[in-house]
C-alpha cells in the first residue's frame, strides 16, 4: 500500500468520484482539476505523472485499452486499494463536498475501508475487550522470549509502548483501559525501584 500525500489522496477521491462507467471505467486529468481545492490545480499535472509513476493509475482509452497516450486514465487496484486505507486515517477536512457523487464515494471507501482493512480503526473503535485481548497477546510473547533468556521481568511502560507502535490507540485510551486491567485483578502490578512491573493472572 502506498503512502499518499494529501493532494494525491483528494485527487486520487475525486479521479474515482469521476470515472465514467460508460467509459470503461476512465476519467480525464482536466476533470480531476477543476475539482482540486484552488491551491491545488496548478498541480494538478504534478499530481497526476506522480501518481502514474507509482503505478496507482494507468493510461487508458474510452474502449478501456492500454495506452501510452495522455488523455484518460483509469484507478489501479493498487491505487483503490491506497486511496481506501489513507482515507480511513487521513486528517484532511473536506471544505466542500463537491456534489453528492464525492460524498456517496467517500461512503462506499469507508464501506470498503470497514470491510478489507479491518486493521485501520480509529482509537475510539477498539473496545475494551479487544484491547485485552491483544494486550494479553503481547504480553505472553514477551513472556516467552524473556523466559528462553531465563529472567522475567515485564515492565508495564515497556509494553504499553509495543502495544501502541503496533495499534493504533491513543495514550489516554491506552491508559484507561490498562488501569481497568488492574482494577479488575486481571494483572498485579508491584513498583520496585520506581518502575512498575506487570504479571498476568492466570
């Protein structure tokens, strides 16, 4: 998956809006331009060689064949497939709708965000039980690597730190529901030398 950029991602969301069924599925770059925020459309020839160099989209003719010619083009898969994951985390704010189809596209993203990436979920969508369960599961491998060196010790800050390198979590729901992991006896905490080691109740 690539990495857009905030200009690739809104062009990218206005080519899809865009793209003419009837057209096998193509789109023009003078389109995508005249929806590009103002400060944007001088770019939008910048824009558009960037992304068919990262191959997120391809030359195509109004009968939907290859082509080497500038004119129309279609969305890869790939390009789908990035445009979907970097707007379920984008923080851009939409000034303008541009018309009921860019809204009823960014619905079907999401959509389609919800259904192939169920990895890319705000901080606010983990529940509690999820957290547990993935917190549980980085604490027993880390268990398991410190045992094959034949000494135990799990700091608390050390593992909530894995925890949000590898989910995304805010600190203070990481926080919140860590504290709910002791209060409800399913980890003893003990501080020893101003450092909080953690244990599993089993």
């Amino acid at each position: 998956m690539a990495e857009l950029t905030t200009e690739q991602l809104v062009y990218l969301l206005y080519a899809k809006a865009y793209t003419e069924a009837a057209e096998a599925e193509t789109v023009t770059n003078g389109t995508v331009k005249v929806c590009l925020p103002s400060q944007w459309k001088e770019k939008a020839e910048k824009i558009y060689d960037a992304l068919k160099t990262q191959k997120l989209i391809e030359l195509r003719t109004k009968e939907g064949k290859p082509t080497n010619k500038k004119g129309r083009f279609s969305i890869t898969e790939q390009g789908n497939s990035s445009l979907v994951a970097n707007l379920a985390t984008t923080d851009y704010k939409f000034t303008s709708s541009k018309g009921y189809r860019v809204l009823n596209t960014l619905l079907a993203c999401i959509k389609e965000a919800a259904e192939t990436h169920p990895q890319i979920k705000s901080s606010d969508e983990m529940s509690f039980d999820e957290f547990r369960e993935k917190f549980k599961a980085i604490y027993f491998e880390e268990r398991r690597q410190q045992e094959i060196r034949g000494v135990v010790a799990i700091y608390s800050q050390e593992i909530c730190q894995k925890f949000i390198k590898r989910y995304p979590i805010s600190s203070e729901k990481l926080e919140q529901y860590f504290d709910l992991l002791k209060v409800n006896g399913e980890i003893l905490a003990v501080i020893e030398k101003n450092t909080e080691l953690i244990q599993w109740v089993e």
